[in-house]
C-alpha cells in the first residue's frame, strides 16, 4: 500500500512538472533558433499520439513561400536553390527531410533528402529542381533532362555515362564534350577529333594508334609525334629522324640497325657511337683502327684481329703497340727498327752479308722473334 | 579464506554490478560504431518488459501467483532484473538530452545496485535461518518458508526490513518515472 502511494504520488508530481516544464524533462535536445518561439509549446508541432504532421510546418512555413519569403513574410535573396527543392513536393512530406532537438543550427536537423518520397511525375523530371545545379559545359549540354541516366540520387559523382545513349550523329563529335580533356602535344593535335579512332569509350587508356592513316606522308614525319620519345644518345641524334628506319610501329624495341647507312663514312665514326661498348684493354684504348677493321656490323664477337697470324708477339717482343706501330691509324704498317737490336745499319749488314737484299718487309720471313725461323 | 564473506557474497554481486555497467558500455560502443543505434531505441521496450517480468518475485510473494517455487522466483527477479537493467542501460545510450529519462536511468542504476545488496542479505538471512533450525533440530525447506520463519529474530531480519523500506520506495518512484517517460514517448512520438 505504502509502495502505491508512493507511486501515485510521483507519478502526480511528475507528470504535473513535465507539463509545466516539458523543455526541461522531456525535451531531448535544443530546438533550431528558427524555433526559439515555441521552445515550451511542444504542441505547436506535435499532434498528440500522432507525434510530426506536415500541417504544423505548413501553418508557418507557406510551401509557396519556400526559398522566397521568411515566415514573418520577408523577401529572401534572389537566385536561392531552397524553392526549387520545395517546388512541387507533396504537402505531408517535410518530415520527410525535416527533423528538431538536434540543436540550434538547421544543417543539424535536415535529414537526406529522398527522391522515393516524390512523386513519380517529378521523380522523372530532374531538372524540375536541379537546373540551378546544371553544368554549363558542353558534355551536359546534349543531357535531355533525367539525370538519372549517368547520375544516382545519392550523390552527383560518381556518375557512369553511355556512350550508346547518344544519337548515332554525335558519337563522332567526341570532342564538342571532351574539348578540355584532349592533350595539348603534336600526336593529339595531328590526328582527327574522332577519339574513337584510337581510344575506348569507358577510358582513355589503353589506345591504340594506327600508323597506316599516316602512309600518305610516307612515315617520314615520326619525328613530328615523337619528339620526346627520341633518346638524346649520339647515336639517335646521328640518324634521321625517321624512326621506322630502325623500329617496328607497334613498339619500339627490338629495333634493327643497319650499319650500310654509314659506309659514305667508311665506318670510321664507329666509336663516335660505341664509345660506350669500347673495352678498356691495352690492345683497344691504343688502337686507333676503325672498330670495322676487326669487328662484323652484326654482333662484336667473334672478332677477326690474331696478332700471330701476322707476328708471334715472343717474350722479347711484349712492347707497346706504338713502338713498331708508329701510325696509329694504319696497324697494316709497322718497323722493326725501333729498337736497340734491331737498328737499321745492323740490319742490312747482316742481310747483306747473306746475300739478302730485298729485306724491307721483316714479317716476310721472320714470323716471329727467332732470326733463323722464316716462318712457323 | 575462501569462504570468506567477501569472497562468497560480496565479490560475485561487486562483479555481477561491475559487469551490467561494463557490458552497457560495450553493447552500446558496437551499435554506434555498427550504426546500429536504432536497436537501442526498440532495447526500451524489451527491456522494460524483462523489468516488468522480474516483479513476478514480488506477485510470488503477495501471493497474486500461488504457484511455484519462491526460490524460482528469486532467481528469476535476480535474472530478468539484471538483463532488463542492462537492454534499458543500452537504450539510455542513444543520447537523447531529456532529463526525465536520465533521471529514470540512474535510479534504476540505483535500485539495481540496492538489489544486489538485497541479494546479498537474503543469502546470509538464509544461512542464519539454516543455522538456527539446525540448532533447533528444525526440518524444512528454507526457501519456501522463508517468510513464515521471519520469528526467527535476528539482526539480519532487521537488516532486511530496513532495507526493504528503502528498496520498494525506490522501485515505486522508478515506476513512476517510466511511467511519465514511456507516456510522454507515446504522446510525442509515433510509432511508425
């Protein structure tokens, strides 16, 4: 008995200051400051068991004034995008977005907007509410209207466009929309405005480029496109500037090279482009031949260059290639002079007390150090 | 040591307390992260029907129900209390700002805590009872004859009666401020 007094009493107390300050206990959270005015009239907006109904908001908030005038009847800005979102919307539905006790700021309170609540009839015409928010660019010039074509209702981006929507005529004017997003270099500049002709229409990369449509300048003008392409190595900035010469159209390595193109010079430039592919040995750093004297244009071994062909070079004879070699850029000439042995007086009188006379090319009969052995 | 009166009695009830706040706290971290806060709302109404279940102890010993256990029946207040305490603890962490409620909720952190100390004396009036008889050479069942053996005078009787006085007030004022929350729910909210 005591415990239903004490329950009833309570109950009275509270109920009595919830009704006189319902901000207080049953309020759960801050009003918007648009709604400071009826802070402590809680049925000024709620219908009682029915909680929220669109006719409360509609007796202040004119759905015609909506985005024009303020509720006390005040001309808003022009150019506001808040009418467009209320035109035409059904008069039950401010709930729909609308919510209160989240605080005193209205972004707090606005839920997501949901196009479901529209009515089919507006639901398909976008533009209706969204022409403000229209691109002006010429890709959303050729859009007739339902957004929802390339765009979801949740958020512009991202948004998926098809191609195939557009009219047969259009799909070769990819560029009156892609304008802005064609490069600026010679390649992009020289060819057509059909991107199709090269690109997919659901990304730009992978391309494929066909060099055939440029057959009608004989593929001399490589260089126009390719540009930045071409190595700045000596041996590309040697050769013409036509790149099929060398390289495939599909890719650029492997590439051939054909030394002929070169043989006006003799092939004497080879190191002005092997400079690189030089060995460091004693034999190559004093050489001054071309590098064709031993060397195939094909590949670098095997070479064609025996020293003992021509003279066995014995341990009497490990000297600098200079010392009988005294032109470098002739190796076919060479002396056996050079040296305290073989001075030249000492020579002849040798050979000529054998009765020799015809001695001025040693490597005739001395194919190595030893002074008897004529050949071996 | 462990049969001790802490760590037979007031340890299990520390935890058992300790654990409801604990498993609120967490329960209601999963939904937020989960954006799942919409179950804490409708863990109101479950919660408050597990709550209204637990005064079946209360029905059981007025005799509104005459049938079962009295023992059952405490176990089932202690049960229902305690998980009706925790789904109204959850739903208390979707942040509404009315104080009502608020207040609604920290008495029933209060009432449950009182309730575990009412646990805890009831073991020990049993023990005290189970001694006595024993003494006495007294046999019968000490649960469903736990209010007839109320002659037994004893400092924990008292205890008891004290404590009651205070809980069952307690309870009637926490009623009541559900009442007035859940009334004032249905008057300015719908259900939809």
């Amino acid at each position: 008995m005591k415990s239903l007094i004490v329950f009833i009493a309570s109950a009275v107390i509270l109920a009595v200051l919830a009704m006189a300050y319902p901000d207080v206990l049953l309020s759960p959270g801050k009003l918007t400051k648009g709604h400071n005015s009826i802070n402590n009239d809680c049925l000024a907006c709620h219908t009682p068991f029915r909680s929220i109904t669109s006719v409360q908001c509609i007796s202040c908030h004119k759905q015609s004034d909506i985005g024009y005038k303020t509720v006390a009847g005040a001309f808003l800005k022009k150019n506001s995008n808040k009418a467009l979102f209320h035109k035409g919307l059904a008069d039950n539905s401010c709930v729909e977005c609308h919510t209160d006790h989240k605080g005193t700021f209205a972004k707090e309170v606005t839920k997501p907007f949901r196009h479901a609540s529209l009515s089919p009839q507006l639901r398909n015409d976008c533009i209706a509410c969204h022409n403000n928010q229209k691109p002006k660019d010429s890709l959303h010039q050729f859009a007739k209207g339902n957004c929802l074509e390339c765009h979801q209702t949740t958020s512009w981006k991202p948004a998926t466009f098809d191609h195939k929507s557009l009219a047969a005529s259009d799909l070769k004017l990819c560029i009156s929309c892609h304008k802005t997003e064609r490069p600026g270099d010679r390649l992009h500049q020289s060819v057509s405005t059909n991107c199709a002709e090269c690109h997919r229409s659901s990304k730009w990369k992978p391309a494929t480029f066909d060099h055939n449509k440029f057959t009608a300048s004989g593929g001399k003008q490589c260089i126009n496109c390719h540009k930045t392409d071409r190595p700045g190595d000596r041996l590309h900035q040697s050769v013409s500037t036509n790149c099929a010469e060398c390289h495939l159209s599909s890719k650029w390595k492997p590439a051939t090279f054909d030394h002929k193109k070169f043989t006006a010079l003799s092939g004497k430039q080879c190191i002005s482009c092997h400079k690189a592919d030089q060995p460091s040995d004693d034999m190559h750093r004093q050489s001054q031949a071309s590098c064709g004297t031993c060397h195939s244009t094909t590949r670098w071994k095997p070479a064609t260059f025996n020293h003992s062909r021509y003279f066995r070079l014995d341990s009497d004879h490990r000297a600098n290639c200079k010392t009988c070699h005294t032109d470098s850029g002739n190796y076919k000439k060479y002396t056996c002079y050079n040296c305290h042995e073989h001075s030249q007086s000492n020579i002849a009188d040798k050979h000529r007390e054998e009765g020799i006379y015809n001695y001025q090319n040693c490597m005739k009969c001395h194919r190595n150090g030893k002074a008897e052995e004529d050949d071996d | 040591m462990w049969k001790s009166l802490f760590i037979q009695r007031t340890l299990p009830l520390s935890v058992s307390y300790l654990l409801l706040i604990i498993a609120g706290i967490t329960l209601d971290y999963i939904l937020h992260i989960g954006n799942l806060v919409w179950i804490g709302r409708y863990l109101g109404i479950t919660g408050t029907v597990f709550l209204a279940l637990s005064f079946g102890y209360s029905a059981r010993k007025k005799k509104l129900i005459t049938n079962g256990a009295l023992k059952f029946f405490l176990k089932f207040h202690c049960y229902t209390g305690w998980i009706g305490t925790l789904m109204i603890l959850v739903h208390s962490g979707i942040h509404f700002n009315a104080i009502l409620p608020w207040l609604a909720t920290t008495l029933m952190m209060v009432v449950t805590a009182s309730g575990h100390i009412g646990q805890y004396l009831i073991k020990k009036l049993k023990e005290e009872i189970k001694l006595k008889m024993k003494q006495h050479g007294v046999n019968a069942t000490v649960d469903d004859q736990l209010e007839l053996q109320h002659y037994w005078d004893s400092l924990t009787v008292k205890t008891l009666d004290k404590w009651r006085s205070v809980h069952m007030p307690m309870v009637s004022l926490l009623i009541a401020l559900t009442t007035v929350h859940i009334l004032s729910i249905f008057f300015f909210w719908n259900w939809r």
